[in-house]
C-alpha cells in the first residue's frame, strides 16, 4: 500500500498502544483520528524545519516587493507559499527573513534572487521511510497524552524520535553528497609498482587533475606514465 498519512497516523496510535486503525483522516469520527487530524500538519513541519532535508529541498527565483523595508534594509522579496526555511541566498548577500519576506541589500536589477529553501511536503509518498517515521514517532509525542493515561510515555517516546531523526538525518546528510565526481580508483586501467603508480590509458592532464584533488590513493607515490 502506498504511504498515506493514515498510514503515518496508525503508526503513531499504534505506539501510544491504541489497536484501532484510521481508514480517513478527514472523515473518521474516532478520538485517536480526531487528534492526530489536529497535529500532523505541524509535526510534520516542525520534522521538515529541523533539518535541511534533501527531499524537501526547493530552488527558486525570488520576486521581489515593491515596497521596500521601512528601515535596516534596501530591497525586500516575497517568499514561496510552501517555503518554511531558506537555507541557501544566490547571489550571496547579507539577508533575513522576517514574516513571509527576505530582506536584503541585494537589486534583482542585473540578475534574479534565487533561493534554495526547504518547502513544506503535502505529498507523504515522497518522504523517505525514516523521515515518515521520526513524523510518526512526532505525531505520537503530541497526541499521546490526551489519547492514553500511561505516565512517562511521552517521554519514552521523544527519546525514541531522537533516535529515529538521527538515523534519517544520517541518512540524508549522504543523499546531499555529489557523488557525480566521485571516480572509483578500481575504474582506471594502471597499477602500482614498488609504490609509484604507474598508469596505462591515462593522459598526464587527466593525471594531474587526479593529484590536485588530493586523492590519497593517487598521492601515494610518484606518476610515471609508460606513454
């Protein structure tokens, strides 16, 4: 079954102990359905605000105001509907956001403001299982104690989603690597001899870009190309 956020809800009930399942958030009548309808929304955004996650991550051209700030800065530009933190200015510029704009001294007159901004998901089948847990894990932290009478639980339960959301930021922070110029060293057709690298198919510019890029493995010895 594809991810729902009836899905992520019946996780978060399940673990404040609760068998019973939800089939429609909006139109089930039940307690459990009731509270959860009222939290997700912001558990789920304050998952998304706490770390500059790769699937939420947004580009975008900033428009800019026509009515400057009043003080402090030069030019002010509206922020996107779904945007809820900036986490990247192009040009660089000294910018802050305040309510639903960013201020700068920065003039679009030459070139456009661009953004890089974690957006807000309504969409829960592209949130990467660990990440839908730690929401769930979240969800279940808000609604547990007004759904059950179980002391501490709320407490067990956020230490737990401090663990999940280490996991997931874990597994996030190697999904934002470029991995497009990460070369393999097995890929390249040479060997070592007696500690210098002695390559076959490999032109000395080639070679040279590989030393400038520090790689240890190519750094280990001294290039002598069999050209």
């Amino acid at each position: 079954m594809p991810q729902s956020w009836e899905s992520i809800c019946n996780i978060s009930i399940a673990r404040c102990g609760i068998s019973s399942r939800i089939v429609n958030l909006q139109t089930d009548n039940s307690k459990a359905s009731n509270l959860c309808l009222a939290s997700y929304e912001s558990c789920r955004d304050a998952v998304l605000e706490g770390w500059d996650w790769n699937f939420a991550s947004t580009r975008a051209i900033l428009t800019q105001s026509s009515i400057p700030p009043v003080w402090g800065y030069s030019h002010q530009y509206i922020l996107p509907s779904n945007c809820l933190v900036i986490r990247d200015v192009h040009p660089g510029s000294s910018w802050k956001v305040e309510g639903r704009m960013l201020l700068t001294h920065f003039d679009n007159t030459d070139c456009s403001l661009k953004a890089r901004y974690t957006a807000s998901i309504t969409d829960p089948t592209v949130i990467p299982s660990l990440c839908a847990k730690a929401m769930a894990w979240r969800i279940a932290a808000e609604i547990c104690p007004s759904l059950v009478n179980i002391q501490n639980l709320q407490a067990s339960i956020m230490k737990e989603y401090m663990m999940i959301i280490e996991e997931a930021q874990s597994a996030n922070q190697y999904s934002q690597q470029d991995h497009n110029m990460d070369v393999p060293w097995h890929n390249f057709n040479g060997v070592f001899r007696n500690g210098v690298y002695v390559g076959l198919d490999m032109d000395e510019g080639e070679m040279n870009r590989l030393m400038a890029s520090g790689d240890d493995w190519v750094q280990a010895g001294t290039w002598e190309a069999t050209h």
